[in-house]
C-alpha cells in the first residue's frame, strides 16, 4: 500500500543520510541544505498525514528565513494557516530521524496514535523562498506527497506569510480570499488603497526605501506596487540582482547591529525598512536630524499598531478587549509604556511565534509582535463580526460609521494567519499617512531603553533552563542568584540569559541605562553562563 511505497520511494531517491538526532525546533527543521533532502521528504509524508487527520488543506514552506544562503529549512503548515501545533512536533521529530528501513513503522505508528483515517484525501501546498537549494528541496518535499498519493499544489516562490495566507483560504472557502498569489495581491491592494485614497499629508511623504534582504520580498514586493496604482512609492534596495542573500542586510542583520545595512544611504528624513529572507518580519528605521541611526523594532511597530486600533475600536463605538503580547526581548519601556500610558493589558510569553499567537487568541483583538519584527494582529471571530456589522450599519452617524468602515477595511489589510512583512509594511504606512506622521513622530511616543545582545557558545546549551516566559532561570543551580546580583548593580537594568532553539548557543539580553552599561552588563552575565 501508499505506506510501503514511501519506504521505498525513501530507500531509493531520498535515502537517510544524517549521523546526529535532529529536532523540530522553534521555526522547523533548519540546518546546512545538503543535510535536508531525506527530512524534507519525510515531512511531505508527514504533511499528508496531518492533512488526512485534519480533513484540510496543510501546507510546507521551504526556507532557512534570515539565516545564511547556506542553510535552509522546513516548517509544516496547519488547516488555518497557523503553525503546525506543538503537539505534532514529536512525530516530525520521529520521522526525521529513523532509519531507512523503520520508516514505515514509524508512520504507521503516527497513523494509529492519532488514529488517522488513511483513506482520507491528503492534500498539500508547497511554497519556497529564493535560496539555490529550495527548487531541489522543494521537489523532495513533494516527492513524499506523492509518496504517499497525495495532492500536490506547488505555488513555487512564495514569502512565508503568502503560503500561510493560501493555506487558510484553501480551506475556508474563500471567505479570507481568494487561495492564490494574486488572491493575495487583490486583498491587500484593494485594502490600501481604499484606506489612502484621500490623504493629505504634509508630514508623511509617500516614499520607503525598502531593503528585501535579496530575498523572496523583492519579486513579491514588486509584484504588489503593480497593484498599488501608485498608492505607494517604494525604492528597492538589496533585490537580488546582485548581494548574497541576508549579507550585511535584512531585518534580523539590522535589529542585531542596530546600524543600517550595506547597500542603503541613509540621510535625515529617509523612511527605511528592511525584510527578512522570507518576509516574514520588519523593522523600520530613520537617521534623527542630528544624523543618529534609530531603530523602530517590533514593539514600536506593535504600540503604533495598537495604539491606532484601540482609537479606531473607540471611535466606532464597539467595546472589545485589546491585549498586546510580548516576549522577554521587548524592550522595558515598551512594556512601561503600554501599560502605564495606552493602558492596554501586556503579556509576556517564550520566544517563537507559535507562543505568541496562541497568546493573542485569547483576545478580542490581540496585537503580538517579536522585538525582532515578527507579528501581526488578531481579530476573535465575534469581534470580526462587529466590526463588519458596525460598518454596514446605516443607522450610525457618519463619523462613527466612517470610523467602523476603516477598522474593517484595516482588518483586511492584515495577514492573520502569522507575522507578514508586506501586510504589516501596509498597515504602518497606513497609520502614519492617516496621522501625517514621520518616523520621527512616530519614534516620539517613548525612548528605547539601550540594549545589547550577544550569544555565547557553550558544551550544551540545554543545560540552561528558564521559567517565567524565559525571563529568569531554573538551571544550573546558582546562575539566576549570579545575574540578579550583577543586575542590581545597574540603573534600569535587565538581563536575562536563555538557549537558542534555532542554534546551538545561549542567548543573552541586556538593557541599562546607557549603552555603555547595557553592553557592559551583557558581557558580565554572559561571563556567568559561559
Ligand atoms: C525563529 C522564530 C522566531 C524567533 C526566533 C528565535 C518562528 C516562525 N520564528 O526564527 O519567532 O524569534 O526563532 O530564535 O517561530 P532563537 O531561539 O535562536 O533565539
Ligand atoms: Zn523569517
């Protein structure tokens, strides 16, 4: 049968060829592309399981995000386009790992334990990113799908996000969209422009420059201002047709060095961006007026988000509970600031993005953002419905109305399925014309804490264990005791050290009052991890 087949489609064109275990980490499978071939082939055959278990469309995108042109990866994508739940992170786990000849076991084994119907269609949607090996990659991954008779759509180059998206249109029948690149393009374009149609600015100049990081972002970047009539004027930089992919740029290369990257001239009154590989983050910055780099990270783009929302929700005359979520990486006074001045309840969660989603959903609207650029905005089932009923509501007045109509079309300008580059580029570009804000505005509404990041290379970094959403550790014995000692020592100081589920190193964090001593404080606890 299709199970037995798959042992010898493996043995015969994807044969298991890796010494060390490997593990389903934070983002999937991600490690040097000439070691993927037989675990991406393998979670092809896992996605048509977990399509057959969930009688939808799953989805595979193939990518490594802001990691080296080197490397690549693999992540499974769930019916509603979230991330495939933690839950089934044992079975890829399982599955990439066994022998050639125990594959079969170990899926009937994944068959039974979650009493999957085999019978069942399994249906698959396969994106990838620009790196040389996704096209190969790609094809190991549909090779498993068709291992195991499933059905394959192959969308080719996409961002992370635009497979997300497709995947949940696959299977809500077309009340998110249309399931299709262009579907896409449509819903955002059609967003933006109705919501920028008759802006006046005096401040806000339509014009971004925008590093995609040579990634995925600059031919979908592209395709959408094909959309945008003009609505929006984007200056590409880094597109591909030259750098190396993530080199000295990109939105991770940006937030870790806190400097611009290669390839863009920042002057004062520039408005900047910057993508990751996959385009699944963003983080805008600007040089002040007296010629300083300044960053505007995930948490400035979150209160700007939440911040906007909560004016919208007001405005239309609808009671919902907004909630923001965070992880240990905002900086402290984002967290003061949204606390004590927007007064909008904080959470604090472990890094990675299937925690903060989860999170969010507990939410009316939830706004969750990585410090990093990663997030997005989501809207409870029953506060999208009043919204859209608040919008047609002809007995409003105009104003409140106005104000219903413009949260539901925002609603449409966000991807809710997982952290968009390109949706939440819209949104920001959205609120700062409709405030006639520059960065500089924008920046205003409170002053990052200096902070510096560093990883240490360490034997084993699991020996490291934290609690409190990552924020303090359990393990080894004496090391919370350590950093809290040296923390004292500083003038709004906070560190935490935590392991890496992306890499084998230990992370650290610190903020303090100057520069000097978040450096200074980061190196110390870094010392006591080491
Ligand atoms: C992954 C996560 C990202 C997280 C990062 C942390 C997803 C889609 N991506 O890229 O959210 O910030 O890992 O990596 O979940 P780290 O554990 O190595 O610090
Ligand atoms: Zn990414």
């Amino acid at each position: 049968e299709d199970l037995e087949q798959a042992g010898i489609v493996s043995r015969e064109k994807h044969p298991h060829s890796l010494q060390q275990e490997v593990t389903y980490g934070t983002a999937g499978f991600r490690m040097r592309a000439e070691n993927l071939d037989h675990i991406v082939y393998r979670m092809g055959l896992l996605s048509v399981l977990f399509s057959k278990f969930r009688s939808g469309v799953t989805g595979i995108m193939i990518t490594a995000s802001h990691n080296p042109e080197e490397d690549n990866g693999v992540k499974l994508i769930d019916t509603m386009g979230e991330m495939m739940p933690i839950s089934w992170e044992k079975h890829a786990t399982d599955l990439a790992n066994v022998s050639d000849h125990q594959l079969v076991e170990a899926l009937k084994e994944i068959v039974k334990s979650e009493a999957i119907d085999i019978t069942k269609p399994g249906i698959v949607s396969v994106g990838m990113d620009t790196r040389i090996s996704s096209p190969a990659l790609s094809q190991a991954a549909i090779d498993g799908i068709k291992a195991l008779n499933g059905e394959c759509h192959n969308f080719g180059l996409l961002t992370t996000p635009q497979l997300h998206y497709i995947v949940c249109c696959e299977n809500t029948q077309g009340s998110y969209g249309d399931p299709t690149e262009e579907g896409y393009y449509n819903k955002l374009a059609t967003a933006f422009v109705k919501l920028n149609k008759d802006k006046k600015c005096v401040n806000y100049v339509s014009q971004l420059f925008l590093d995609l990081a040579n990634g995925v972002g600059a031919p979908k970047v592209r395709e959408l201002l094909k959309h945008l009539n003009g609505s929006l004027n984007i200056n590409l930089c880094n597109d591909g047709s030259s750098g190396k992919l993530n080199h000295q740029c990109g939105a991770d290369f940006v937030k870790v060095c806190q400097a611009p990257p290669v390839g863009v001239n920042l002057e004062p009154g520039m408005r900047c961006a910057s993508f990751d590989g996959d385009g699944d983050r963003i983080v805008y910055y600007y040089k002040t007026s007296e010629g300083k780099f300044s960053l505007l990270d995930g948490d400035k783009i979150a209160t700007l988000f939440a911040a906007y929302l909560n004016e919208l929700v007001k405005s239309s005359q609808l009671k919902l509970d907004m909630g923001l979520v965070q992880t240990a990486y905002a900086n402290g006074s984002s967290t003061a600031y949204i606390t004590d001045v927007m007064k909008v309840p904080v959470a604090c969660v472990p890094t990675g993005v299937k925690y903060l989603h989860h999170k969010a959903q507990d939410f009316d609207i939830g706004v969750y953002f990585e410090a990093n650029g990663h997030g997005t905005v989501l809207f409870s089932e029953s506060a999208r419905k009043l919204i859209v009923n608040q919008a047609s509501n002809s007995s409003l007045d105009k104003v409140t109305k106005e104000a219903a109509d413009r949260l539901a079309t925002v609603m449409d300008l966000i991807n809710q399925t997982v952290g968009d580059a390109i949706s939440d580029m819209l949104v920001v570009e959205t609120i700062l014309a409709s405030r006639d804000w520059t960065c500089q505005d924008w920046d205003s509404a409170y002053t990052d804490l200096p902070s510096r990041q560093i990883k240490v290379k360490v034997e084993n970094r699991l020996l490291v264990e934290t609690t409190d959403a990552e924020r303090r550790t359990t393990k080894p014995p004496g090391l919370q005791e350590a950093i809290d000692e040296i923390v004292s020592n500083y003038k709004h100081g906070r560190a935490f050290a935590r392991p890496s589920g992306t890499e084998d190193v230990v992370r650290v964090y610190a903020e303090a009052d100057t520069q000097a001593n978040a450096d200074k404080l980061a190196y110390e606890v870094g010392m006591q991890v080491y």
